[in-house]
C-alpha cells in the first residue's frame, strides 16, 4: 500500500490557513493608503506608524482653547452620543462654517476617545498630527505645507525644523480669514514734525 508523503503535509498546511484565517479576522484591520489602494495589515498600538504614512513633522502644542483639553476630564464619564444635533450643555458656542452640509462633530473628533482625532479610514491620530486630518480634504495645501511653501515653517534649511499645525492659523471650525479693517494710510514725510508727529492740520486758527 503506497503511502503518499504530501498528503498530511497538505491537510497541516490547510490547518494552518483555517487557523491564520480566524487569528486574522481578529487582529488584523483593513484602510486605504493615501493612493486608494486597499491595505490588510495586522492592527498596530495606538498612533505607531504605518507603512504608508510617511515622515512625521515636529510640531508646536496644539492651540487649545485654555481649559478644554484633555477633553476627557469631561467626556470620561459621559455616554458617548453620535447623533448629530445642535450643541447646548457645552461647546454651543461653536459655529461650524466648514463644509456644514457635509461634516459634523465626529468626522473628525474621535468618539471613543475625545483626546485624539479620528481619519476617515477609521484611523485614530493625535492631535499634534491633525494636519492628515486636514490634508484628506486640502491634499494640495498639505503638499506645499510639507515643504515650507504654504503655513509657517521655522529652524534650518538643511537640518531640524518646526511646522505650526493648520489650526496654529485657521480656526478649525471656521477655517476661513475674517476681513480686516484697514489702518489708515501712512503720513507723507513732509507732513511731520522732527518728532514724527503729524503736523496740525491748516485752518484751525493758529
């Protein structure tokens, strides 16, 4: 009677694919890369980087507002809620004029943990890293952010360097420039004193 050697080594190996099959339904997750491109990866700690993410850029402290962060000394103890609706125990006087139509609350913030931000992929990030968060929409502004072109960029040309964070200059919720009201035009020169005060104007009676 022939014994054929591969055919154990065909049932261990299919044993070993039926128990990768259920480890993996478990510990792995599933994103799409910044390409649009499909990624199985085994789960990662919270915020270890990824493969695809690329280099991380030193940043100043998030801009919080004074006493609100971390957002868990309030929202420890509170039932997460993820129905959208107007603000009115707290955070009403928030007015988002940012793709309102579109966004709300926990687009962006994190419902399971206030204290971090939350990417479309389902990715948790913090806050120091919310310009991803940014870039999913305004992917041109982050591309020239990376490189110094747009935002504000501080250190050495060929060495370290600090990046103030999109919110450091936009108000996230209302990220566009209030109009400014102009100062008054300069004094010609001819038109001050060795002080450099304005002359007083002529017809006053002196």
């Amino acid at each position: 009677m022939k014994i054929h050697a591969w055919r154990p080594l065909s049932l261990l190996i299919g044993l070993i694919a039926v128990s990768a099959t259920v480890v993996s339904a478990a510990e792995t997750e599933k994103f799409f890369d910044r390409h649009g491109n499909l990624v199985v990866q085994e789960k990662v700690e919270k915020y270890k980087r990824r493969a695809d993410e690329g280099q991380t850029f030193a940043v100043p402290p998030p801009p919080f507002s004074e006493d609100i962060f971390p957002c868990s000394d309030c929202h420890a103890d509170m039932e997460p809620n993820p129905e959208r609706r107007e603000m009115v125990d707290m955070h009403d006087d928030i007015i988002l004029d940012h793709a309102e139509g579109q966004r709300w609350c926990l687009d962006c913030h994190n419902l399971e943990d206030r204290d971090t931000l939350r990417l479309v992929s389902g990715e948790v990030i913090p806050f120091t890293e919310s310009y991803r968060l940014c870039g999913q929409c305004h992917g041109d502004k982050l591309r020239d952010w990376k490189v110094g072109i747009h935002g504000k960029r501080t250190g050495y040309w060929n060495g370290e360097k600090e990046y103030l964070l999109c919110a450091h200059c936009h108000n996230p919720h209302s990220p566009s420039f209030k109009a400014l009201k102009p100062m008054p035009a300069p004094v010609r020169p001819e038109n001050l004193t060795r002080q450099g005060d304005p002359l007083a104007p002529h017809g006053n009676g002196h």
